[in-house]
C-alpha cells in the first residue's frame, strides 16, 4: 500500500525536514505534495532527489488525499485541520491548536502508542511540543519501572524551536557582535547573541510562560496525570537541539545503574553517560539524530527515590518532523488507515 500525503508549511524548517524523513524512512508515498501561503506558491522543495513545486494551501483539495503534516502554526491549523479532516484525510498536526482537546490524541509513538486509535473522532492527532517530546521518551520506560511522583525541568531551547526567523536573528546578532554592528532585536525578547532569554511564548497570571505549561499539560496527557511537573523554560544561542536538566522524584526505589540499564533497552533513547570529559552528549551532536540522548544519570540524595539527568534532542526532528512521521507510520503499522486510490 501507498498513501497520498500531503506537507502544509512545506517552506518552513519543520515543513522541510518533514520532506526529508517522510523519504529518509522509506513512508510509502504514492504521491507527495508540497503545501505553503499564497505567497510561497512556485517556491521549490526537496523531496529526495525530486523538487516539489509549492502549492497553495487555499486551493487544494483534500478528497483523495490520505494523511496531511501539517506545520504551519496554530492559527492556520484551527482554520484548516477541520475543514481537511472532514474531507477524510488524517491530520498530524504539529501545532498548540488541538493538543488539549480530549477528541484529539496527543501521541508520542514510544510513549503511547495505543492512544492513536482516537483519532476518528476528528481525523486530527496532535503532535507535543518539542520539548516535551523528548522528555516523555526518556521519562515512560523510567515511570514504568519506578512510578515518577514529581519532575522538576530546566530547558535550554535552541533558536530553531522560533522558526527560521530565530535562526537568521542568531546568526545576524552574532556577526554584528564581531565586527561591532548594531545588534537588532526582532524576533526575541532580548539579545539572543551571547546570552540566554528565561522566556518562551507569553507569561500566563501565575508567573509561568505558556511553553511552561504546555510541558506540564502535555506529560500528564501523554504519560500521567498524577505527575507533579515545574519547568522553566529558556532560550539559549544554540542553532538546532533542545537540552534539558530534568530532576525526578519516584515512588519506588531506582539507582542510577537502573536507570542507565532500563534507557538503554528504551525505544527512542540513547544512553551516552561517562563519568569523563566529554562522556556526555551536547546538542551539537544531536543535530541530525533520531535518538532522545540521555546523559549525566545520578541519584539525588536530597529526596528519597531521586534522580538527575540531561536529556537532549534535534528538536527538528523528534520533537517534530520525525515524531510527526511516526505517527503516519504507526497509522499504517496498524491498518488504521487505507489508501482512498487503489495500486493499479
């Protein structure tokens, strides 16, 4: 069986790197079509060693189309993911727009899988946040050893997670900085060059950001709703890869050795953990990886059943594009979804 699938936001980082792992990891495409605004209409994508000329998102139609990636912001997917629903293609939206709706599975395929059979009541699944994505695959094998009671998170966020316009401010501020040019603010709150930003998306009453919250909402849909989770959540001058410090109180006794031993055998994770220079990953090395790497595993003495640990991830990828594709690829995994053309 092959499927029609179509790419909203093909223009953009995630759009992009949709493309390339929708062909990366062989999805059985019989047809790939680009998706973009009016105004990126004509620009050309990769797909492979083919180039897709970008469509109009407005002027497509959606009847024989069989799965849509969508990666084109909220707004545009509260317009369109209904509408594109409706005409029986399966939404994976990668967007804040139906995360906590409850006729919306929210689906980290390492983290729960069986949840996905939910998606008929819209024909929409949701995609997590970046940053949570990475943590609930590192955090589920963890839980079901040990019973996580509370999680205290530190982000460290690259600029990709803004978009391209973050990446183009990095890289704008920190070459004025070098030959002494203004440096512009534009997309960020503050010089983003140099410096790290305690603030993503906007504050909400109780002090937190809303990037904050959606980790918090996000684990207890995906995983448990009786975990405890604080974050704070920061941007740092890093072009592609989210890292995290995650502290982690259980129920139930676990030592470090446990935990290295449970994450090496965990799908989706990658255990890098020597107690020597450089026996840790760093987001320069993810960049480009599959894999949720977890390193620096300790117990904390501080609380009873405690451990610490660094979790980073391409968040282009696994916290987005790669997530999104396996989702499409549990989909046809488990004969939830048939092609609406026939091979001939």
């Amino acid at each position: 069986m092959s499927f029609k699938v179509a790419v909203v936001g093909a223009t953009g980082n995630v759009g992009r790197e949709m493309l390339n792992i929708l062909e990366e990891r062989g999805f059985p495409v019989s047809e790939v079509v680009a998706l973009a605004s009016r105004r990126s209409q004509g620009t050309e994508v990769s797909f492979g060693d083919r180039t897709l000329k970008v469509k109009a998102l407005d002027q497509y139609d959606f009847s024989d189309t069989d799965i849509c990636v969508m990666s084109a912001g909220g707004n545009v997917s509260k317009e369109w993911s209904p509408k594109i629903g409706k005409q029986g293609c399966v939404v994976i939206d990668n967007s804040s727009a139906f995360r906590y709706d409850q006729d919306v599975p929210l689906i980290v395929p390492e983290v729960n899988p069986d949840a996905i059979s939910l998606f008929t009541r819209k024909n929409i699944i949701a995609n997590p946040n970046c940053s949570t994505a990475q943590l609930v695959v590192a955090l589920k094998p963890l839980h079901d050893f040990a019973t996580i009671k509370r999680v205290v998170v530190a982000t460290y966020q690259s600029v990709s997670g803004a978009g391209k316009e973050g990446m183009d401010e990095l890289f704008t501020q920190t070459r004025a900085v070098f030959v002494a040019d203004q440096v512009d603010v534009k997309k960020f709150t503050k010089r983003i060059a140099f410096n790290v930003i305690p603030h993503i998306d906007v504050f909400l009453d109780d002090g937190f950001t809303k990037e904050e919250w959606k980790m918090v909402a996000e684990t207890k849909k995906m995983l448990d709703p009786k975990i405890k989770l604080t974050a704070t959540c920061v941007r740092v001058p890093v072009f592609i890869g989210h890292s995290e410090a995650v502290n982690i109180e259980f129920e139930k006794p676990i030592t470090a050795d446990e935990a290295r031993d449970i994450l090496r055998d965990a799908p989706g994770c990658q255990v890098l953990d020597k107690r020597e220079d450089g026996g840790y990953i760093t987001p320069l090395e993810s960049a480009g990886e599959d894999a949720t790497f977890i390193s620096r595993i300790r117990e904390d003495s501080t609380v009873d059943n405690g451990l610490s640990m660094w979790v980073v991830s391409d968040n282009l990828r696994k916290g987005a594009a790669l997530n999104a594709v396996q989702i499409a690829e549990l989909l046809v995994e488990r004969g939830l979804i048939q092609p609406k053309k026939k091979a001939a």
